[in-house]
C-alpha cells in the first residue's frame, strides 16, 4: 500500500541495527542500507527527546550533498532515559550488567526519534515508552548478558528476547519503539512526504 505511493522513490535506511532492517521488510516497503560513520555526541543540556531528535538529524549530515531528487533518508536514534540521564550502549559485558542492574525494579523510558530527509527537507518525529522492570538477581543478569547480544542494544537489552519475557512487567507506549523502530510513525511520515508531493 505505501510500498505503491512511495513507488517513485529510492527508501535509504541509515542503520547496521538487524530489526530495523526487518522492521522496513514487515512494513512492505522496498529500501537500500548505506552506512556512513558519525561520531554520536550531543550537546550536554539536552535531555530524553532532544538529544534522540539532535542525533537522528546528526547521521544525516554526512549524506547532504549525495542525496538525488527522489531520495527518502532515514535516519534514527534511540536512547534509555533514566533518573534524568540518557543510558545509550553498553562498552562491554560488565557495562551491559550494571545498565540492566540500575533498571532493576524501576520504570525507565524509551525514547527513540525518526528523522526523514528528503528534497532538503527534514521530517522529525519521536516518541516515549515507558517500560518496567521487576526487581532482578544479579544472576538473572548475568544470564541474560552472557547468552544474549546486549551490546548493540540501547539500555543493553532486546525487548524481543528472554529478558522481555521474564523481566518486564508492564508497557505504556509503542513495542515496537522498545524493539528499535516506531513503526508507526514512521509510517505517517513516509505517508505524509507522499501525500506533499
């Protein structure tokens, strides 16, 4: 259905992560990946969705200029918002730990921001999950962060997988934003660019 609005145009995905790649197959819509490196820091006074919109804006400024007229770039951020900080990746295993540790019987916030470029123009749009922990034994923990890939995972932890079953005991928002991609609104975008054309 969109995949036939959008028909005219060549989808850019800027993103190595997995389930966003299979978000883009679930929704129907044809895309290419390209990557281009950007080094991720923000401003130190944003908070929660300023610093996802600062981002997902920032790993498009390597593509300007090598964008043609039908391009649609997408680019995204997510972050874990904790008692007033951001919690991004973990460094290694012990971080990955001391990350599900401190959202251990706590309520935490996933914040994730969409930016579509295309023709010049940028498309931001974000959006808040709230998700809760019960309260977790370090050797829980440790089970999840030695059989599972928290690594490349905001807050080091995948929603989708043994963690999400047995740990989190209530979701106020989108899933789909806790898994990598709020669908969603990356629909009413893309639909909305088709629909100004």
């Amino acid at each position: 259905m969109l995949n036939d609005k959008l028909k005219d145009f060549n989808i850019i995905l800027a993103s190595a992560s997995p389930r966003r790649h299979a978000f883009l197959k679930d929704m129907h819509l044809d895309f290419e990946i390209r990557l281009k490196p950007v080094e991720e820091i923000y401003p130190e006074q944003l908070k929660r969705e300023e610093i996802t919109d600062f981002l997902s804006k920032l790993k498009a400024e390597p593509f300007a200029g090598d964008l043609q007229s039908n391009d649609i770039l997408i680019t995204s951020d997510t972050i874990v918002w904790l008692d007033d900080k951001a919690i991004g990746k973990p460094k290694d295993l012990d971080d990955a730990f001391n990350m599900i540790k401190s959202l251990s019987n706590k309520t935490h916030e996933v914040v994730t921001s969409i930016c579509c470029t295309f023709n010049a123009e940028q498309y931001i749009v974000n959006t808040i999950t709230k998700v809760t922990f019960k309260s977790l034994s370090d050797e829980e923990i440790w089970y999840y962060v030695n059989h599972f890939k928290p690594l490349d995972k905001a807050g080091a932890y995948g929603i989708q997988e043994w963690i999400g079953a047995v740990a989190i005991t209530s979701i106020e928002g989108s899933y789909n934003n806790v898994v990598g991609l709020p669908t969603h609104l990356l629909y009413k975008t893309l639909n909305s660019i088709a629909d100004s054309i």
